[in-house]
C-alpha cells in the first residue's frame, strides 16, 4: 500500500534550492533511474558570475545528462534541466523555456518564484514542486501558487535541512502536501514514475 497519493496525471517536476541543497540534489539525481519519464526541472541558487561547473558537477552524479536550457527550448519527457547561471527562468504555456535577466527577486537570479509560478500557471494541476534546503525565502510563494493551482507540494524536512529557512517559509504561506526527508522524496518520485510504466 502506498503512503503517498501517486498517479499519472503530472507532466512535470520541479525543484528548487539553495544553500544546503546540493547534497539532496545529487542524491535524487544518482537515484532516479535512467528512464525516469517525467521533466525534471530544477532552479537552484548558484554564484551568478561562475557560469561553468555547476551543470558538470551535477552530471557526474546523475543518471541522467543535466543540461541548461536555452531561450525557446522545448521541454522533453525524462529531460533533466538545470536554471543558467544568472537568469530567470520561466515555464511557457506552449511547453518551452523562457530565459530573462531582469531584476534579481529575493536577491537570487535565477529566482525559484519565478520558475515555480510560471511552472505552476503552465501545468496548474500536473505539477510536483520540490522545495530543499535554502537561506533565504525563495520558492515560499512560488509554493503557495502551486497549491493555489491544485498542483502538489513538497518540502524537505526542515529537521534535516542544512539551513531550513526556504522549507520553512514555504510552510508558514501555504498548506504543504508532504514534509519529506530527502530519501523519502527518493521514494515518493520512484513510485510517481511506476505509475508511467
């Protein structure tokens, strides 16, 4: 018997973090089996001037090739794709990426906001957010719009968050669906991707 509510209406996933985060990444990313059939869309914080790295260090831990989207590319079933360093970046109605430089939001460029609530306006019901470890509120309303828009929420525990400000605050605006330690979020997306099979 299931502990979670998994079926196959979602169309993406999408995680945000930031410090504290990467550990929790790399841990879903080894994980997830190659064939995962859902996008896996991740808006990270990231030093804004370092633009090499990054993308790299994640791949080496993944199953899966992680890439940085470019502006108006379109986003494929079981792609893993990582925010440019420096950008915001935006899901489209039409199912595309969307790359923009304007103001910082919460001090982050790119900004989780941003991603989680245009993701959330595209896919409304069919999106899983993920919100891991982080120093700032970033992602909190990005989080409520999911909720506001029927798609399901998930935060790391903030037990385990190397800092739990971000999960925290995401908490504190909105009902959260699960409050999960990140072997649990493991767990939870293997069973979501069974229901593709």
């Amino acid at each position: 018997m299931s502990k979670f509510k998994v079926n196959n209406k979602y169309k993406a996933v999408l995680i945000g973090g930031s410090a504290g985060s990467f550990q929790g990444v790399t841990r879903i990313l080894s994980t997830i089996p190659k064939d995962f059939a859902l996008p896996i869309i991740m808006c990270l914080h990231r030093l804004k001037h370092v633009r090499h790295g990054f993308e790299e260090a994640l791949s080496i831990k993944s199953s899966k090739p992680v890439t940085e989207p470019c502006d108006k590319e379109s986003i494929k079933k079981g792609g893993v794709y990582l925010a440019p360093s420096n950008y915001h970046m935006s899901i489209e109605l039409g199912n595309t990426f969307s790359l923009s430089t304007e103001a910082a939001i919460n001090n982050s460029r790119p900004a989780i906001d941003v991603t989680l609530d245009t993701a959330s306006y595209a896919y409304r019901q069919k999106l899983v957010g993920i919100l891991l470890s982080g120093a700032n509120k970033d992602g909190a309303s990005g989080m409520m719009r999911i909720k506001e828009r029927g798609g399901l929420t998930i935060v790391q525990d903030p037990e385990e968050c190397m800092i739990d400000t971000m999960p925290t605050a995401a908490m504190s605006l909105t009902t959260i669906d699960y409050v999960l330690r990140v072997d649990q979020i493991i767990e939870f997306l293997l069973e979501l991707d069974q229901q593709y099979r």
